[in-house]
C-alpha cells in the first residue's frame, strides 16, 4: 500500500513540476520539454509523452534533445515510439543512430537493429565504436554467423581501432556464433590486459564443451599476471560443470576465497550445484543449497530439478518443484516428466498443455514441436520422414524412454520425431547445398535423442551441424559433437 501511493505522488510530483514550468513560461524550452517526455516515458505515462511529442515538442530542437527523447523511450522498450521520433528528425548525428540501433539490440528486436546499422552505413553519418558494439552484441545474440563476418568486416574497412570492450564483444560473438576456432584466432590477436578479454574467451570455450582448454585459458591468464575476477570463476566453474570436471570444479572453487580473495556469489553456487548435479551428486549439490549464506535463485533450484529429472531422483525434484516461484516452458517440461516418472499422468498432461516450444533457425524462421504452420511445412515434413528412415536404416533407435508419457511406443516415437531441432534441421538441409553448415537456435535444452539422432545425421550426410541451445553451443560433425555427450 504505501508503495502504491509512492507511486502516486511521484506521478502527482510530475505533474506538479510540468505545471510550473508552464506557468514560468519555459514550457516550450526543448531541453525541459526533452526530459519531461522522458519522465513521462519512465513512469510509463505515454499518453503525456506522446502528446508532448506531437503539441509541444519542435522537431528543430538541438540533437541532444532529440537523442535524450530516443534513449529513453528505447531503456522502456517503445521501440515503434523511438522509431516514430526517428523518423521526424530533420538530421541525425552518431548518437542518435547509435540509440536507436543500440535499443532494438537491447529489447532483442535484432533484424532491425541489422537493418538500421545498414541504413547508417549508407547514410552520411560514421559510425564509430559504439556502433559496432551494439552490433557485434546482436550478432552473439542471434548466432548468425554471416552476419558477424560481414560486420567484422566493415570494421576493418573503416579501421575502427579495437579496445578490449570491441575485442570481447568479437570473441564472444565468434563463440555464441559457433565459430570457437576464430574466436581463439581473434583473442590471439587483441591485446589482453583486460580480464574482460579472458573472460569472454574462457565463457565461449565453456559453451562449447571445451573445459580442458578452458582451464588452459586461465593458466595462461595466470602467466600473464591478469588477475581473475568474479565472473571469470562463473566462466571457469561452468566450463567444468558442462564436462563434468568435478575435482577441478571444487579446486577453482576454493581458489575463489583462498587465493584472490573472491566472495563466491549465486552464480558460483549456481554452477557448482550444476557441476555436482550433472554427475549425479544430487546430495552434494542439495547439500551446497543449504549452505549457501543467501537465498537460491530461481536458476540453482531449476540445475537441481534438472539433475533429479536426469538421475530419476522424484522426492528431491519436488523439494526443488516447491521452491520456484515462477516456471518457464523448460521447467513445465521438468516438471512434467517428474510427474510421468511418478505415474501422476493426468498433472504431465496438464502441464503439457501449457507449453510454449520455440525454436529458431537462422534469423527468420521458427519452429515449434509438431509446427505445421510454415509455409513449407509439406516439404519440411517429406526431408525429414525420408531422413528418419536413413538415419534408421543405419542402426539408430529412437530414445522413446524420455517420453514419460503413457501412451503406446508408436506414439513416443511419433512425439520425438516431430521435436522442433529436427524441423529446423530437416528445413536447413531443404535449403542448403551439400557442404554447407547448417546453424540451429534453440531457446530449451536439446533432448538426448535430438543428439543422438543429429550426431547419426552429421556423419551420414557429412555435414556440419551447429545447434546452440540454452546451455550449450553444440557442433556435429562426422557423428561427434564438441560437448563430448
């Protein structure tokens, strides 16, 4: 209650200081009219905004205005607002494009970010780096790797000179993007006095499987007197976490306090509950909870459901089940299959129900589980049922067992054919000429039978299969994957 009339009188305050400048007569003055509509659009007041943009505010007005307006609609995510001010400025500097294209980045609205910063560059405005690290974080983000040479590319041609912000925003990019080889070619090539540098390395080799060289990382990092900070112990406990590097993980662990002198945070806890929980210590990781001096997250309760799922451990997954506080689609899924290895069917199929599976591939087109919504659904459906057969014809058995459903073999093998990495997978090859690599987003954890099928897959078509999920940027090739299974 008192947090509602707060609320009320910050909005009453507003107003209040609105009138006075009216009445003093600066009520057209660009910078006050500028941070009004800001105020407005911070208090989610838009109506006022909006009616200031259109009666008041003069679209002659100094580009600091101008751009103070942009900033702060984007930080709110009205994107089609900023976008209408946008387009009314009779001129616009770096600043401005900068906003824009930094807020669509921001608000994950990333082929229009793309489609400003190509506007930009045909436009009579430089970009500078600010720029560019906007956009090489939109390229990490949507994992396009066409997109991130070509980027990386107008870099070089307008010789933007690199700070360890814009080499950390490469290598991470390259690492999310599936490229991990040139993401180490680029950290080989930059200066690496910032920790930041090493941190964004040792995170991309940690998505990708790759613990051993993570670890190398940090030796080297130590060699190099650059100390380790928090977020390098995120990056380096991961990396053991995702290839079970248990010893190591409990080293580095202690490291943290004994040797630098770092307070282990939720994060680090987090992971070391995923690292324990992944070998199946679901007692040790239960056991890390209880021992952390803060309240678990919503994150660490999720890695202990997960582990309980995997390990079969229902009393203990509950236990995790009663602390979260809020569910997405994978803990749905989670919670789901806890319930099937229970045999309480009819709470799974409620929760089914509530779904949302979504997939990307490449930048435009989505897929869910069972999607006959594209417009190619036909052909989508007749490569994949072919490609089920081959991949059959070669010993592979579908793993119905993950299909805690109770309903025949038939039906479990149906359920999985139609998981929404496989549309996507039989969509890329529709498309794509022998040869080429084929990149697959996905917003949940791939199932184990996705990757057993598209390791079967990579080597009988002798094609190159890079699948990031949540967790992990997974690469198949010649019927292996770089996460080591």
């Amino acid at each position: 209650m008192n947090m509602f009339f707060r609320k009320i009188n910050k909005k009453k305050r507003i107003e209040l200081g609105h009138a006075r400048i009216i009445k003093f007569g600066y009520g057209a003055y660009p910078s006050l009219v500028a941070i009004l509509i800001s105020t407005y659009a911070h208090c989610h007041r838009l109506n006022l905004a909006r009616r200031l943009i259109h009666q008041v505010f003069s679209w002659d007005s100094d580009l600091v205005s101008v751009n103070i307006v942009i900033e702060s609609l984007m930080r709110i995510g009205e994107c089609n607002f900023a976008k209408k001010v946008f387009d009314k400025m009779p001129t616009r500097d770096t600043v401005t494009w900068n906003s824009v294209i930094g807020g669509y980045v921001k608000n994950a609205r990333f082929e229009e970010a793309f489609t400003f910063f190509r506007e930009m560059l045909s436009s009579d405005v430089e970009s500078d780096a600010f720029t560019f690290a906007s956009i090489l974080t939109g390229c990490a983000r949507l994992g396009a790797l066409n997109h991130a040479h070509w980027v990386h590319d107008q870099m070089i041609q307008k010789k933007i000179e690199l700070n360890f912000i814009l080499s950390s925003a490469l290598v991470d990019m390259y690492s999310k993007c599936g490229a991990i080889q040139t993401a180490k070619q680029v950290f080989e090539s930059v200066r690496r006095d910032d920790v930041s540098v090493w941190n964004v390395m040792i995170y991309g080799l940690a998505i990708h499987g790759l613990g051993l060289d993570a670890i190398a990382i940090f030796s080297k990092m130590e060699d190099e007197h650059v100390l380790p900070d928090s977020i390098t112990f995120i990056g380096i406990l991961m990396a053991c976490s995702h290839c079970g590097l248990v010893e190591q993980g409990c080293k580095y662990f202690d490291l943290m306090t004994s040797c630098y002198s770092i307070q282990p945070q939720l994060q680090h806890y987090g992971a070391m509950v995923d690292l324990l929980g992944r070998v199946g210590l679901l007692e040790e990781a239960h056991a890390i909870i209880d021992s952390m001096p803060m309240e678990p997250d919503i994150v660490i309760w999720r890695a202990l459901l997960s582990a309980c799922r995997t390990y079969g451990k229902p009393e203990l997954g509950e236990v995790a089940i009663a602390n979260i506080s809020r569910l997405s689609s994978g803990d749905y899924v989670l919670l789901s299959n806890i319930y099937c290895s229970v045999k309480r069917w009819d709470s799974a199929e409620r929760l089914r129900e509530m779904m949302n599976w979504v997939e990307f591939k490449g930048v435009i087109h989505r897929f869910k589980a069972g999607d006959r919504s594209h417009p190619e659904t036909e052909a989508i459906y007749k490569v994949l049922e072919g490609l089920i057969q081959q991949i059959k014809l070669e010993g592979f058995t579908p793993v119905t067992g993950l299909v805690l459903m109770d309903v025949s073999e038939e039906e479990k093998e149906e359920n999985l054919n139609c998981h929404s990495e496989k549309l996507a997978l039989a969509y890329g090859l529709l498309k794509t000429s022998p040869g080429t690599d084929i990149r697959v987003s996905k917003n949940l954890r791939i199932c184990h039978d996705c990757h057993c099928w598209i390791k079967r897959v990579s080597r009988v078509l002798g094609r190159v299969i890079i699948v990031r999920d949540r967790i992990c940027c997974h690469r198949f090739e010649d019927g292996l994957c770089s996460c080591g299974d």
